[in-house]
C-alpha cells in the first residue's frame, strides 16, 4: 500500500476520516448517467496487449515467443509457470513478489499491479482501477451488510456475476486488473467494529455462505465450474476472502489493528473466526486469501505456518496465492517488531510460513537478502511464484479467454446492471416497526423529507466503492413522486448543534407524512474507526423526537447504518409509526427506500446482526475476543448464539406488509448411528445434576457423516400481498451441555409467495455440520441426546420438532 497509504490507514482517527472526505469529494454523482466517450487505443497490456504471448507483442520487444515455453498453450500450466519462473535471476524473482510486479522485458514478461478491489462493484480503492473519460462509472451495489440481509443466496451469486462481467470489461479496456481482493467475511463479533458495513454479519454460516456465493459469482466460468484438475479451472476474475484470521478490531480507545493481539480460543477459532474462510476455500474454491494484521495468540497471521501453509494450503487445499493484508510484513517489523530481527528475518518468516505475495514492497527490498543468508529457501520463493503465474494463466492473462474477449463499456452500467442495484437494495431492506399498518404510505400529496440522509448520495456506497453510474438521492426518487419539502435537520451526520432543527419542525407540521432519513456514515464507522457507543450521533435523537412531536401526519424513521444503533426511543414511540433500516443502499438506494414506502415492493429483509442496547458497549470491552460470556469479568456473551440478556432487535427480526404460516412435515425425526471398534465416546461437561448419557458424544472426525435430516416448510401467505419470507432453520444442542451455543443457523431460503398461496420448502441438513459442536479444547463433537430445530425467528411464525441423535455399540 506504500507509506503515504499505511501512514492514512495507521494514524489518528481524524486523519482517516479527512482521507475519505477528500475520496467521497472525488466521487461526485454523474447526473445523467456516464457520458458517450471515444474508446481509447489501448490495452491491458504494455498498453497496447489483451494477453501476454501474443507473437507481435514478442517481436516488438526484438524476442522469439517460440523460444519462451511458457508461452506454449498445449503445455500444463504447472510446467508453463516452471519455465517462467526458471528463467529469472534471484533478483527479478524478488521484484515479482510485491503486489506491483515488475516483470522481466528480457524474457517477454510485463509488469501486472495485483491489487484491484471489488466489494460491491468495481472499486478505485487498489492501485490498478481507475476511472476516466471511456470508463466514468461503475454499478455501485448496496455494501455488504444490506446485501447479506436479503438471505439471499442466489441474488450474492448474481452481483459476483455482475461485478465479475463489469470488472472483466473494465479489464480489457485498460481500466482494471484480474485479481480483485474482495469479499472481507470476517464475522461481526462486536456492534462497535467499523467495518460491519463491510461483512456479511455475525453468523459464520450466513457469511460463509455469502462468500462461496459471492466467490463463485466472480469468479465461475459458465460450463468450467467443476473441471476436474481445479488448478486448470478457468476463472472469470480472481476472488480473495480476506482478512484471515479473528481480524474485528481497527482502532478502538488507543488499541488499532496493527497492534493488537487477538487472544482467541480455540474453541472460537474453529467454530466461528476460521469455518466462513473453510467454506470459502473448500465450497467456494477460492483462489486468494489474504492474511491479517493482527497477531493471533502471540504470532502475526501473516507469520504463522499453522494458519498459513498446514490450514489454508495443506488442510483446505487451496488452489491459489496467500496475499498479505497491505504492509503486513512491514508492519510486523517496525510496528510490531514481533522477532527482533532483521527486516530479511521478517521476509524469510512470511515465506516460510506460506505467504506468497507481499501488497506492498516490504519483500521487494528484504527478501533477496533472507535467501543470499540462508533464512529462506529460492526454492520456496519458486513455489510462490508458481502459485502466481498459475493463476494468472488460469484467467486468460497470458492466452487470454475468448468467451470475454468482447466485453466492452456497454457492459458496465447498463441498464440491466443499475436494475439489479435497484432490486438488491430493496431485498435487503428490513422492516423494523409498522405501527397499524402505516406503511405502505397511500393518498399522501406532500411530504416532509428530513434528515442529514435525506439528499445522501456518497454515504449510500460506503467504503471500497468506485465512481457510481449516478446516484438517486432519497430526495430525488421522492420528489419525482409528489410534491416534497426537504430540510435537513442537521448540517451533516455528525449532528453538532441543534441550528437546522427549527426548519425541519415546521417541515414536518404542514406534511401528510414525514419521512426522517437518520444514521450513520464514514465519520463514525469505518476501517481504522470503531465506535465507542451504540446511539445516534450528536442531536440526531432530539431531531427524531422534536418532529415526532409535532408532525400532524404519520412519521417513518429511515436508518442507514451498517451497525446496530440504540433506537429503542422510536421503536417504542406511538408517534413515530414505522422504521426502516436501509443500511448504506448504494447508488439506487433512494429509489429502493421510496419502492419500499410506498408498497412498489414488500419488505423481505432480516437483521444480520443484533442490535443491542446502549448499554452492552459498558459491559465488554472490545479487546476481549470471547463469544461465550465470562462470569469471572461479568461479560456477556457475544451475537445471537450466546448473548441471551435484552436487544432493541434480535438477528433474524424483519417484518412484512403481508403474514405467513408455517407447516412442517418430516419423514424421520432420529438417527441410529452404530458405532464401530475403534469409534470411542467422548465425555463433555454438563451443567449441574443433567442427565447424563451412556454415549455422550463422538468425535466428528471419527464418523463417517452421510446422515442428514429431511423435511419440507409449506410457507402459505395468509395476509394481503404478494412477498417474499425468509425461512431461517435454528438448531439447539441437547439441554444441559455447558458452553455451547444457544442456538445457530444452520439453513436458510428466501421464497416468494402470492397471496392466497403455498410455495413449499425442501432442506437437508448433513447431521454433523448442523447439529455438532466444538468443545472447549477444539475438537469437533456430535452429542447424542434430543437436538432441537427450529424454523423460523422470534417475530415470525415458527415451528419445531426434536431430532434424536443415539448412538448404538
């Protein structure tokens, strides 16, 4: 990232926040759409290339490509990239190891800029994507946290589809590189962590299941998504989940990223920090993974072998490179001065521990000296550089792939792709409060629209977005609805001083409706900006309840956040009849929140993540890594899973302007499972006089897991409109086990019902992965006794049956 970057991404709070100020300036809504450019002569490659062995390229740098094996076709890509990296110096192999590699002009190698990102579209986040007079905009997408909202599993896999198609045109205008690190699936374990906006939330099912979705969208290549040798497989673009491991803390009273020291469990590694990166690896067949800043029990992830080489690439069987986190490597010499060694023992230990490309120099400078000493092996650094050339020639960048050749600007930001930022958007969106069914909003002539996201347009993208197609503000997709009087209320989201308050009252007294636009945005949550409390910044709470007070018509609170906030006050406000959490929505966010309004689209979103009570943030301490409560130190449990006391809403909580019923039918409702000689029963700790079992558990590992429970949800819309419901499947442990969760998703479909009718729902749940648990010293168990499932959430109709686990000698 370089040192002016890191210098932004490491200093005083008040310096990041400037930083994205002068970014979100830079990112000025355009109008009336991207405008009609020229297409520039140019290419990918050297400027003027769409792939590397291309004959002219060759003879224009004086070379033979018939010389080069690499550039033969018909040969393994293992063997292509051998012969690539055989043929350079220490030296050069060392210049390729940084995430701007040089290349090698005497052996016909260009440079290539790895870093590009694509989060929830194309990015100018990286060093390689810029936007210009052909390229003007991206589709902007709604941040993560909304888009995990929808439960949606199909509609992750169509934005990677989107973003990948937009990225890969991009790519051949000259615009972008091949390898975008993106999705960030670090669990949300504490509603302070200025990234939330980032993840897809605080279950480790939900997010691993949002990255294998999102992953194959990028990076699947239709018809090639089972090739049998996944080390051949074509890809689309390349994906990286990041930022492995227990990485939830950016800069937090005085403790950042680059100094912090996560004291994780085992018991909370495998079970939540590590399973999201399993499935991503393993289900999703990612082809990155970056490592984080942060140490981990003593040792950087960046720097240890366990985590890197033995999980990742020897466990998991990782088709692709290890990257790290930007600067990671220089960061644990000068920040955390982890070996006290030289910078070449820093370099050496990233090697040796499985780290194939360094984002930023660090390597560049250290590492020709670590092999000249002995510290780290070339042979080593030949392994790393093969996984690089591999996967560059897995995405078509030295024999390019004809099935994209054409994709060109007209595949970025067409109309297509700003309907789907539309539909996403309105997926996520989740209805908190509908106080007598005010909402939809009907025979409303004029409206007061309030609030400092009332005309948002930058706060809707978030961090790690581009340049948008164009924006729809909240106040232009109203105003093109009927007659609106927009006051801001506040003179930004940070609320200072009451001043603009008095003309959003008066707003609000002579309106059929009120709509207030309330939250958040990069000033108060964001990478390097944790929170320190759970409310409303500044007068923002004053401003709801002083138009609330006075509004003769009926009022709707509008949050775009990415945490939870404290809004217990509105929820429980007669006046203020409906609440909407909109997160930050993207660039059609203010059509999707006026869609919703005004009953265009019934809400179908759910929480993915708790919002708890102001008062959580006084009772841990967000340096305390653990999920499950300590009652030495009076600290409650940690999400949905194990924190039981009072929120203001629960994970999984979203309404609808129609109603569901539930019906379950199941063919079998226990599993016998014989255990042979050499399975042995595993003991664990029960709480107080619990019955016992003969068999209490089985280690997973020692099973052979074909098991699965069956049954199908009839979900009937009983109410008024057609909608979608989100069928969420719990499961709950035998009573009486100590430390385990309380419950944990293990399942979940988004269906659309008309009204009157019945769409019915098939789940198989493999019995280990849903109904096992992790004990205390790490090891993976599947409990015999009276298991629980549970479809549905706390405000919707549910139902339940047990599932009997018995084992048999």
């Amino acid at each position: 990232m370089g040192k002016l970057l890191r210098s932004l991404f490491f200093s005083l709070s008040i310096v990041w926040i400037v930083f994205f100020a002068v970014c979100s300036a830079i990112k000025s809504p355009l109008k009336d759409g991207p405008a009609a450019a020229p297409m520039a002569a140019r290419g990918p490659i050297d400027g003027n290339y769409t792939y590397v062995c291309d004959e002219s390229r060759f003879a224009a740098l004086g070379l033979d490509m018939t010389d080069f094996y690499y550039c033969d076709s018909s040969a393994p890509y293992e063997v292509r990239a051998k012969d690539l990296v055989d043929r350079m110096t220490l030296s050069e192999k060392v210049m390729q190891t940084g995430d701007q590699a040089s290349g090698v002009e005497r052996i016909g190698l260009p440079k290539y800029n790895w870093w590009s990102e694509a989060l929830h579209g194309v990015s100018n986040f990286g060093r390689c994507v810029f936007f210009d007079e052909v390229v003007p905009g991206a589709t902007s997408f709604p941040t993560v946290i909304l888009s995990a909202a929808s439960f949606n599993q199909s509609l992750w896999k169509t934005l990677g589809q989107t973003v990948s198609t937009e990225a890969r045109a991009m790519y051949n205008l000259g615009n972008a590189g091949l390898t975008f690190w993106s999705p960030n699936i670090n669990v949300v374990r504490d509603p302070r962590w200025g990234r939330i906006l980032e993840t897809p939330g605080e279950d480790p099912h939900l997010v691993g299941l949002y990255a294998v979705n999102y992953v194959r969208g990028l990076q699947d290549v239709v018809g090639a998504e089972n090739t049998t040798d996944l080390n051949s497989r074509p890809l689309k673009v390349s994906s990286c989940c990041k930022h492995f491991a227990a990485y939830d803390l950016d800069n937090w009273k005085g403790t950042d990223r680059v100094h912090f020291d996560a004291r994780v469990s085992v018991q909370d590694m495998a079970e939540t920090f590590v399973l999201p990166f399993e499935m991503c690896v393993k289900e999703g067949d990612v082809s990155s993974v970056m490592c984080s800043y942060n140490k981990i029990n003593g040792i950087p992830s960046c720097a240890d072998s366990r985590l890197l080489k033995q999980t990742i690439r020897g466990e998991w069987d990782l088709h692709g490179y290890i990257v790290s986190d930007c600067d990671s490597v220089e960061v644990m010499a000068i920040d955390q001065k982890w070996l006290d060694g030289s910078f070449s023992d820093y370099a050496a230990q990233a090697l040796n521990a499985g780290m194939n490309l360094d984002c930023g120099t660090f390597n560049n400078r250290s590492l020709t000296e670590a092999v000249k000493l002995g510290k780290a092996s070339q042979a080593d650094l030949d392994h790393s550089l093969r996984y690089l050339y591999v996967l560059l020639m897995r995405l078509g960048f030295f024999d390019g792939i004809p099935a994209f050749a054409s994709l060109g600007k007209d595949d970025i930001c067409s109309a297509e792709h700003i309907e789907l930022a539309r539909e996403a958007a309105r997926q996520g969106i989740v209805l908190l409060k509908n106080d007598n069914a005010t909402l939809p909003l009907k025979s409303v002539k004029n409206i007061a629209l309030v609030g400092p996201h009332a005309n948002a347009t930058d706060a809707m993208i978030g961090n790690y977005a581009g340049i948008p197609c164009y924006y729809v503000s909240p106040l232009d997709a109203f105003s093109s609805m009927g007659e609106v009087r927009y006051e801001k209320g506040c003179a930004d989201v940070q609320c200072l001083n009451e001043t603009y308050i008095f003309n959003a009252m008066e707003a609000a007294k002579r309106a059929d409706a009120t709509i207030i636009f309330a939250g958040t945005d990069l000033s108060i949550e964001a990478e390097a900006l944790d929170r320190v409390d759970l409310l409303l910044p500044g007068y923002q709470t004053r401003l709801i309840n002083q138009i609330a007070d006075l509004s003769t018509g009926p009022v709707v609170l509008v949050i775009m956040s990415a945490g939870g906030v404290d809004i217990s006050f509105a929820r429980d406000n007669p006046k203020i009849a409906a609440i909407l959490w909109a997160g930050y929505p993207g660039e059609q966010g203010g059509n999707a929140i006026a869609d919703v309004i005004f009953g265009k689209y019934n809400p179908g979103g759910r929480l993915p993540i708790t919002w708890y009570e102001a008062d959580y943030v006084d009772m841990v301490p967000m340096t305390s890594m653990a999920l499950r409560p300590v009652e030495s130190l009076g600290y409650p449990g940690r999400t949905y899973r194990f924190f039981n006391g009072s929120t203001v809403y629960p994970f999984g909580y979203g309404m609808s302007y129609t109603n569901f019923s539930y019906s379950l039918s199941t063919s079998h409702r226990s599993t016998n499972i014989n255990l042979r000689k050499l399975q042995r029963c595993r003991s664990m700790v029960y709480i107080n006089d619990t019955f016992v079992p003969d068999c209490p558990a089985v280690l997973v590992d020692d099973l052979s897991c074909k098991e699965s429970i069956e049954f199908k949800v009839a979900v009937k819309n009983v109410g008024r409109m057609d909608g979608s419901e989100v069928v969420v499947v719990y499961s709950s442990p035998p009573l009486g086990i100590a430390g385990t969760h309380i419950k944990k998703v293990v399942g979940f479909e988004r269906v659309f019902v008309k009204v009157g009718g019945t769409e019915k729902v098939k789940f198989s749940l493999n019995v280990c992965k849903s109904l096992g648990i992790v004990d205390s010293t790490g090891y993976a168990l599947l409990p015999s006794g009276s298991h629980t499932i549970k479809v549905g959430g706390d405000n919707t109709t549910s139902v339940a049956f047990p599932f009997h686990v018995n084992y048999i000698n």
